[in-house]
C-alpha cells in the first residue's frame, strides 16, 4: 500500500525523526536505513523494512528494482516530497530513500567462525563515523566479526549506517562488554593483539595469522588497561611525522591489512 505525504508534521515522519536519537532507538527496537546503496545491502542480508519512505523526484535511474522488491514484499511505502526527505534524512543532500527497521538482536553466540577467525574489537569508540569506516574495512578485509565492546555510541546510529556504506548489515557485528568478550575469546582460543603507541614491536613484524582479535581503543586514551593486560601480543603503528597516533579507523584497517596480507601469503595466494 502506498500513501502520499507532504506534511513536515505528520505523525509518521515525526516518529522516524526521532529514531535518531539514541534513546528513541532502544525504546522502539528500531532504527533509520538511509540510502539507496545502504537500504540495498541490508535487504540483501535478510533486513525486512517495516517501513519505506521515497521520495520519487529523487529517484536514480537503475533504482526502480529495489522498489518494487520491497513492494512485493508488502513493505509500506510513504511517497513523500523532497521537503519531507530533508526533514527525515541525516545527511546533508539525501537520496530517495529511507527505511525504518527493526533493529538487529545479535549476540556473542550468534558468531560462526572459521578455523583461523580475524576479528576486530573496537572498545569504547566514541565517533559513530569512525566505528561505521572500521565496519567498512573489517568487511573489505574479509574479518570474520567486528565486536564492539563497551561503546560509547550505539551500532545503530544513523551515522554508523552512512559511515559503514551499509556493511553494518553484511558483517557479522554484535556488541558486548568486554567482560564477555573477554571470556568468549579465552573460550574459542583467540588472542589479543591490542594496537598501542607504547608497544615496542611493530605491527609487521608481528605474527598475525592463526585465530587472532586486533584490539583498538579510543582516539585519545587508546585501548583501556583491562584490555593492554590480556593482550597475548602489543604492537604499535610506526609514526614518523609529527603526529603520534593515527584515526582509530586508519590504525583498525592497517592492522586487517597486514593480517590479511600474512594469511594471504601462508596460503600462497594472489589476494
């Protein structure tokens, strides 16, 4: 069923605004897919919208399957004017697209792993657009899971969902105290290698193959002292300029990669 809205104060839309916030969010159980590209990868990972607001000014040649897949799904669908996607949209200049689903309840148990997991730990990330770029490299690397232990903003903020280019939906993602992850690791024999300026070893001299969980902190106090203490392996991140810490996004990808180079070439493999 489609209807058509063109008030700034209708009910639904002010319903969706308020998704936004964090609050709003864990009251409801839902939260905002914004995006052609976003709402595509989470339909294709098993996200059953449970609303769609489009606006069809805006629509983009090659977006019409999407459409009328979820129309065939029996999502509802709320046409509505480019004024009403402005007021809904986080972003500055939005597309035609945005949904509200019901959010994601994953926990530790729900991960499959495979014989020789990577996985990321991002404890206590405070910028949603840094934890959403770590999801984006944790998927682009191949990571078997990102864990997010402890954080200071939610895995569904809309700006995780932009940040991450809607990977949030195709990676296995589950948040945890580091208590239980802690536990859950020691469980499955995975080590911490935790990412440290004080380490005196660098991340490429490091043995990063096997089942292994790459451990990084907060931009300005790095990884707390729970989890430098049960690192197996600390490394650092040479830096030869001015600066002495990367973006916790940057130091997370650089990490993946070197794991991904050493078990692509244990494998003999072209990448």
């Amino acid at each position: 069923m489609t209807v058509t809205i063109s008030s700034l104060q209708n009910p639904r839309v002010k319903a969706a605004v308020r998704l936004r916030e964090r609050r709003h969010r864990e009251a409801s159980g839902e939260m905002l897919v914004e995006g052609y590209h976003e709402l595509a990868l989470a339909c294709a990972a098993g996200v059953r919208p449970r609303e769609l607001f489009l606006a069809p000014e805006l629509l983009q040649a090659g977006e019409s399957g999407l459409l009328a897949e979820l129309r065939q799904r029996g999502v509802p669908v709320a046409e509505v004017t480019p004024a009403v996607m402005a007021k809904l949209a986080y972003r500055e200049h939005p597309d035609a697209w945005l949904a509200v689903a019901a959010i994601p309840q994953r926990t530790l148990a729900d991960l499959t792993l495979g014989p020789q997991p990577l996985l990321v730990i991002a404890e206590a990330v405070e910028k949603p657009g840094n934890l959403g770029a770590i999801l984006r490299s944790a998927d682009a690397a191949g990571a078997d899971a990102v864990i997010v232990c402890d954080s200071a903003t939610d895995l569904y903020n809309p700006n995780v969902v932009r940040a991450s280019k809607g990977t949030l939906f195709q990676l296995p993602v589950v948040a945890a105290s580091s208590a239980e992850t802690f536990a859950w690791l020691s469980e499955k024999g995975i080590r911490i290698v935790a990412a440290t300026p004080a380490a005196t070893q660098s991340y490429w001299h490091s043995d990063l193959r096997g089942g292994v969980a790459i451990a990084v902190g907060t931009e300005k106090e790095g990884l707390s002292q729970a989890w430098l203490e049960r690192a197996e392996v600390t490394v650092a991140i040479p830096m030869y300029g001015r600066a002495n810490s990367l973006n916790v996004a940057q130091a997370a990808t650089l990490l993946m990669y070197e794991a991904l180079r050493q078990r692509v070439a244990l494998s003999g493999g072209q990448g």
